[in-house]
C-alpha cells in the first residue's frame, strides 16, 4: 500500500510539511509506503478549461508544460492521497488550487479514478481561514468518491518554524 502527499505550500520543508512527516510517521508504523511531493518551486498553471481531458479521456491534461501530469500520475497510481496546504488569505495556496482546480477537471472526464481511494487533508494556520482551507481540501476529495479519514491523536508539541 501506497499513500502520496501533495504539499501545496511554497515553502518548502515548512510547516506543512512538519505535519505532514507527523502524519507519514504513523503510517510508517503500519508498513505503508509514503512519498512526500512538494509544490514549491514547480510550476502548476490553473485550469484552461479547454475540455480536451474531456475528449480525449486519457487521464492527464493537455497542458503539459508544468508539474501537473506527473503529481497527477502518482496520485493514480496510490492507495491513499493526503492534501495539505498553509492558509493563505483563509484558503489553500495558489498552488494547490491550481492542482486541485486541474485535477477535477481530467477526473470529470475519466470517470471514477479516484473512487474508494484514502484521502486525508492537512492544513498549517497560524490565524483564521483554517476550516476554509480544510473544507476546501475536504470537499475534493469527497467529491472524487474517495474515503476521507480523520484524526485520532494530537500532535501539540511539534517544532514550528517562522
């Protein structure tokens, strides 16, 4: 089993990613493969909405100069998916609405990718706008049909960075 993580924040090795290792820790114990990819410093242009993933029902987009398609390739490929971003002005990052934005789209037009996948979301605040950001993350997964998890165990004690 297999579980990847998009770390939506551009700050790479940040916050976001603190509690996303908090998280792979535990399912490293269970003997689940983990695989941390970051958006920071790669490109993920927005959605066109050219409807060619439509038309051509080949699983990617069209746009190929960008990051998508291959952090696309291996969310197919896994068990399990974990979203995480930073709030930003009390949503996810840029990046990651892009990513999520895209990503809709190519599973709207190939059907049922991602149904019965493990999801989870991760969000980093340090003000307002966390269940925004959490909702946000939340709502894509439940709408691709996958199975969200929740959170059994508090981690109040992790190193922050500024």
């Amino acid at each position: 089993m297999k579980v990847v993580s998009i770390n939506g924040s551009p700050r790479k090795d940040g916050n976001t990613a603190i509690l996303i290792q908090v998280v792979f820790e535990e399912l490293t114990k269970e003997g689940i493969e983990t695989e941390l990819i970051q958006l920071s410093g790669k490109s993920v242009e927005g959605c066109k909405a050219c409807w060619a993933c439509h038309k051509n029902k080949n699983k990617q987009c069209v746009t190929t100069d960008d990051f998508f398609n291959e952090c696309f390739a291996k969310m197919l490929v896994s068990d399990g998916i974990i979203l995480g971003s930073p709030v930003y002005s009390a949503g996810v990052t840029s990046q990651m609405k892009a990513l999520i934005n895209r990503a809709s789209m190519v599973l709207a037009g190939n059907r049922g990718l991602f149904k019965h996948k493990v999801g989870a979301s991760v969000v980093a605040a340090r003000r307002g706008g966390a269940i925004s950001a959490f909702n946000t993350l939340s709502n894509f997964l439940h709408s691709k049909e996958m199975f969200l998890v929740g959170s059994r165990r508090q981690s109040a004690n992790l190193p922050i960075k500024r």
